[in-house]
C-alpha cells in the first residue's frame, strides 16, 4: 500500500486475563475477530498496511491477515516495550510511527488521523491518545508537568501509595518521532511491578515535548482485557452499529434488544422487530420488516422482504420473498422473488424458483423446484436414504397436494400434479397427476356394530 506513516500494531501477548484457549485478538466481536477493527482503522488513518507484532509460532493471526498487513514475530511476551523491539531493522521507518494495541478495537480512523495531525502540528518526541474512561481500572495514568507537557506513564500497579491518582490514562495509541524511538527501545528496563519491558516508559527516555490528545468519546479508550470487557465493547460497537443504520434510514423497533453485526447493512425504510438478530454478511434491501425474533446469519435479501419470527441461514432471498413464523432457511438455499413460505417450513441446499409458494409444515431439502410450484403443507422431500443425500426436481407450475412423501431422487414434470397424501418414488411425467396412496373404502354400519366401550 501507498506511504504514509508507518504503523505497528501489538497483538503478541497472552490474554491470560480473557483465560481462553483462543487468541484474545481472535475474540469475535460484532462478528468478526476483533484484532481486524485495529487493523482496519489504521490503514485508514495511514493509506498503508501496518507491522502487526504476533506470538512466536502463531499462525492463526497471520493467516487472518494474510496480505492486510506484515506480521513479524515477537520472541515471548515480555512487554509492550519488548514488543515493539521485535520490529526488525528494516520495518523501523525514521519518521513519524504510529504505535497501537490490538485489543483496542473501539478506537476509530478519525481518531488516529487526530492524533497524527497533532503530531505533525508542532516539533515534539512524541503523541498520546488519553482518555478519562468511566471505570479507569487497569489502565496507565498520565503525569503531565505544570505546563500540561506529559512527564511520563505510570502503571497502575506501579502507582505510588497514598498519593492522589491521576484521572487521565494511556489509551495505548502512540506517534512517536522514529529517529528517538527505535534508539530508545534498547534503553528500557523491566524494574517494574510486573518485571515488563514498558512500553510506556519510553515516554519518559525521549527528548522534547510529549503532548497528549484527549478522545472525544472515552469509549475509545476501553480495551479488552477480559470477557467483561469484551461485552462491554460488544455494547457499545453494536449502538454505534444501530446508530449508523438508524442515521441511514433503517427502523429499529427496540434497539436495545437487537444484535447487529458490525458490517450488516440494511436498506433505507426496512423496519427491524425488537429481539431480532443480523449477523455476518447480512445484506438486506429496501422496505423490509424483518423480525419480531428473527435470526438471520448471512442472508442477502433483495427489497421488500417479511421475515417473522424465524432463523435463516447462508441463504439469498430475492425480492418480495415472505418467510412465515418459525421457519428455518438453511445454508445453500436460494429463494427467487416472490416465494412464500408459511408457518414452520424448512429449506435446505435448494433453489425455489420465482413465485412458488411452500406451505406450512414442509421440508424442502436439496431440491431444485421451478417457478410458481405449490407445495402443499406437510409436504416432505425424503433426501437420504441412510447412506447418500439425493435431490429431488420439481419443474415449473408443479401442484403437490398437502401431506406428500417425494422420495429422491425423483423428479415431478412441468405442470404436473399430486394428489394430497401421496407417496410418490417414480418420476411424474409432465402434466400427468400422480396418486400414489391406498384407496380410501368405508365400512357401512360400522359404529353400530363396534363393540361397547368400557
Ligand atoms: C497497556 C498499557 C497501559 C494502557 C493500556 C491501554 C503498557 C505497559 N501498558 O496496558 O498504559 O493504559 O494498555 O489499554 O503498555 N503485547 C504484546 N507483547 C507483550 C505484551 C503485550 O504484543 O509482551 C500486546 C498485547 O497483545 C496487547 C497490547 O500489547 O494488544 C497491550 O498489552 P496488555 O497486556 O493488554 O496491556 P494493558 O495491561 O492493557
Ligand atoms: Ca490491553
């Protein structure tokens, strides 16, 4: 990518507090690891891809990754400092280097650029982000001389007692001059509370003002250390999520009850139902009304689609598409303009063709059905047979009556019928009806000749 300031991102740590066998910055968060917000607000802010600081031997975070940015190793997590050491000589540009966390995925491009611009503002050694969060607990404290200048970072086990804390604390994102960091680097110690190598004590080792640039929204500021954290930065992405789509021209009947992933996008005048939930890849179009209670991962919808209270999954809906309550749309499964499905149907690995309409109690799976079909409720298409799936094919204007067993593989032709009932494992020839069910005969006088009943 381009040349702007260089960037580097420290994710090599333990995240022992998350006590976890997933890598902390794998955590998802609005439905995607959260090292990727760091990741992606930075290229933003600097038009280039960032040295990302990983574990020795980790391949998980590189591989999600991949070209987005460079990834060099850090030996063992013995800092923040130690990490930034790791950057080998020829990543270590001589120019301004923005330096930041990435478990601190709430921080926003505009932000870095802010921090960026405040350092290119002036001649100084070195630019802070500082925040006053709500609940300050594990964080640096910033010591700002009488001037305002910063003097150095205090961590929070290393404070003095009995003296008065500051309220002001290190966000973790930092834009050092590079000619005075990389020197530095090699100059700190580890005598510290934790026997780290601080990154936060270069602050004091460089020459020339360090300056600090307050966020506007201390929610920035929030990292995630532990799962308390994780949910609470869960909360705040999705009200900035909702918000954004609100501001957009979507409805949220309840936003408090609804979870929306971060990089759903809804189209203007859709209405979402309180407790629903979007998440993934969910692109919906215009004039929806999705949800009370809807579930939906994956799903791209064109406009005007109804979805109740239902769960769909890795599916495509065309326009107009009605999904009734307590459906479950399945992975594969695509849906052309103007289907229906009523109440308590299900779709799996099939096409449904334009208009077609499958009642209530239906199972569809791995079938290929035309347009304007209509499958009666009940109805079920039998696709394994114990030891291999088969689809079935049922061609365009099909009627299968309420309550049918198709058993694949077999295939109904165009305009075919079935009558109600029928259990049907030989292929429908087109317009021909298939009844494939015993005869119903009445016994006359039955009731009266029964025997009493206790
Ligand atoms: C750090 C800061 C603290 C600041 C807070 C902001 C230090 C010493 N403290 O504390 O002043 O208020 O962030 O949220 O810098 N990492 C490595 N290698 C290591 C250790 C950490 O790459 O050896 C990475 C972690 O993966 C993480 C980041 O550096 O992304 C910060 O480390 P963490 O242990 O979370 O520091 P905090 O305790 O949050
Ligand atoms: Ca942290």
């Amino acid at each position: 990518m381009g040349d702007g300031p260089h960037a580097v991102i420290l994710a090599a740590g333990q995240g022992k507090r998350m006590r976890s066998a997933l890598p902390k910055v794998l955590h998802p968060l609005g439905g995607r690891p959260l090292i990727l917000y760091a990741v992606d607000a930075v290229r933003a802010a600097t038009g280039s891809a960032p040295v990302v600081v990983i574990p020795r031997g980790d391949s998980a975070v590189r591989d999600l990754l991949g070209d987005v940015a460079t990834c060099v190793e850090q030996e063992s997590a013995l800092g923040t400092g130690d990490a930034l050491r790791s950057v080998p000589e020829a990543l270590r540009d001589r120019g301004p280097v923005l330096v930041t966390h990435g478990d601190a995925p709430l921080i926003r491009a505009e932000t870095f650029q802010r921090v960026l611009d405040a350092h290119a503002s002036s001649p100084r050694a070195c630019t802070l982000l500082l925040g006053v969060p709500a609940d300050p607990s594990g964080k640096g404290r910033v010591i700002r001389d009488a001037d305002g200048h910063v003097l150095s970072i205090v961590e929070e086990a290393d404070l003095p007692p009995g003296e008065p804390v500051p309220m002001e604390c290190n966000a973790g994102v930092y834009v050092f001059d590079g000619a005075q960091l990389w020197p530095a680097l090699d100059r700190l110690g580890s005598a510290n509370a934790q026997g780290e190598y601080y990154l936060t004590d270069v602050v004091a080792l460089l020459t020339g003002p360090v300056e600090g640039v307050i966020a506007s929204d201390p929610d920035e500021v929030l990292g995630i250390n532990d799962r308390r954290q994780l949910a609470a930065a869960e909360a705040v992405l999705r009200r900035r999520t909702v918000e954004a789509l609100m501001l957009a021209g979507v409805t949220f009947e309840d936003p408090a009850t609804t979870y929306v992933d971060a990089q759903v996008v809804v189209g203007r005048d859709s209405v979402i139902r309180a407790m629903t939930s979007l998440h993934g890849a969910t692109r919906l179009g215009a004039e929806c009304e999705i949800g009370p209670m809807a579930v939906l991962t994956d799903v791209r919808a064109g406009d005007r689609v109804v979805v109740g209270p239902a769960h769909l999954e890795q599916c495509e809906l065309g326009d107009d598409v009605r999904v009734g309550s307590y459906c479950r749309v399945r992975p594969n499964t695509v849906l052309a303009s103007g289907v229906e499905l009523g109440t308590h149907a299900e779709v799996k690995h099939s096409t449904v063709g334009a208009g077609t309409r499958i009642s209530h109690f239906s199972c569809v799976l791995d079938s290929d059905v035309g347009e304007a079909v209509n499958i009666g409720a009940g109805t079920v298409t039998c696709n394994y047979d114990g030891e291999a799936k088969h689809r079935t094919t049922i061609e365009d204007r099909v009627f299968v009556g309420t309550n049918t067993t198709l058993v694949a593989p077999v295939r109904l032709g165009e305009g075919s019928y079935v009558g109600a009932g029928s259990f049907v494992d030989h292929d429908v020839p087109a317009g021909a009806l298939a009844v494939g069910r015993s005869r119903q005969h009445n016994i006359e006088g039955w009731a009266a000749r029964r025997p009493p009943q206790p």
